[in-house]
C-alpha cells in the first residue's frame, strides 16, 4: 500500500470512514461517502450520499463542492474562492449553512463531489441546472467573502462604509441562500 494512505488511515477515526473505504479510495481515485452533518442543508443533508473523486487543485473552480481533509475529519464543503501561492493551488472553503471560511492546502484535498444521492434519486453535479447553480452560490459566497474581509482587514473606515459593507454582505449571503433553497431538484 503508499505510504502517503497509510499515513491516512493510521489518522483516521475509523467510526467516520473504514480502512477499506480508504485503501478503495486510494487505489481508485473514488468512492461513495454519507454525509454526517448539515453544514452544507439545505443543498446536501445529513443521510444524503456523495460520489467523490480526485481531482487536482488546479481542475477545481469556485462553485465546486469538495472533500478535503480537516485535521483527521473528512469535511465537505463549497470553494469560494481559489488562489495560488509558490506554485500551488489554494483554495478557500465554507459550508453553505455557516458564515466561518477555512483555507484548503493542496495536500488536504481529497476529491470533487460528482454526484449527490438523495432518497432513491442520483444528481449529477456537472450537468445543468447544479453546474449553474453551483457556480452561483460560490459566485456570490466568494463576493460575501470579499466584502466582510474589507471590513474586518480596514478598521479605520467611517461607520457608515462598514454599515454599507456589512448589509452588502448580508445581501449576498441572502442571494446565495435563496438560490440554494429555491433549487426545485433537491425538494424532498
């Protein structure tokens, strides 16, 4: 087995995900996963299934949604935004459901969710309408993302620019949400 799985597995809790899930996994460059929490409801929810596979840094777009390491946890969750640095590709990630962000290295990222398994129902992630649907929530959590780093990172703006700035934000995380909980396909 590579060492690089070993590393993994040996990291792993096994109550989330088995050793023989990750060893399939690492020998194929994909598999099925259910998701244990709702940070991403109401797109994907708790008892939803994901189909995940590898993906380089580079093949990711804003919108996508990905699994990636968190410590020894699998995390899956949007990219709002994507950036390189020393030659490699970063990427900044948020569930749909909270307003905290995280950075996601390239060694932590595990594979793009390319299909959601819903009750009986499979979607596929690259088809339209979630291909558009993705890129927009991503779009406006990236915007949303812009505008509170703005007023956290200039503490010298005048009152009114930061009330400006905040409803901006507020505003965009509104309109990713609606777009999220208007999608007609994932209505149980």
């Amino acid at each position: 087995m590579n060492t690089s799985a070993q590393k993994i597995i040996n990291g792993f809790p096994k109550k989330f995900v088995s050793n023989k899930w990750l060893e399939e996994f690492e020998r194929t460059g994909k598999g099925w996963l259910r998701i244990l929490s709702d940070s991403m409801s109401p797109f994907i929810q708790t008892g939803d299934r994901i189909f995940i596979e590898k993906v380089s840094p580079s093949n990711v777009h804003v919108g996508d949604i990905m699994t990636f390491w968190k410590g020894n946890i699998l995390v899956t969750h949007r990219i709002i935004r994507k950036f390189r640095k020393e030659g490699d590709t970063y990427l900044i990630e948020r569930g749909d459901q909270y307003p905290h962000h995280s950075l996601v290295s390239p060694e932590s990222l595990v594979g793009k969710v390319r299909q959601i398994q819903k009750n009986d129902k499979v979607y596929n992630s690259n088809e339209m309408p979630l291909l558009m649907i993705n890129r927009f929530a991503g779009i406006a959590l990236n915007y949303a993302f812009a505008t509170r780093l703005i007023a956290r990172k200039v503490p010298f703006l005048p009152r009114p620019m930061k009330n400006i700035i905040k409803r901006v934000y507020k505003l965009l995380a509104l309109i990713s949400n609606k777009i999220l909980r208007s999608t007609l396909v994932f209505k149980k």
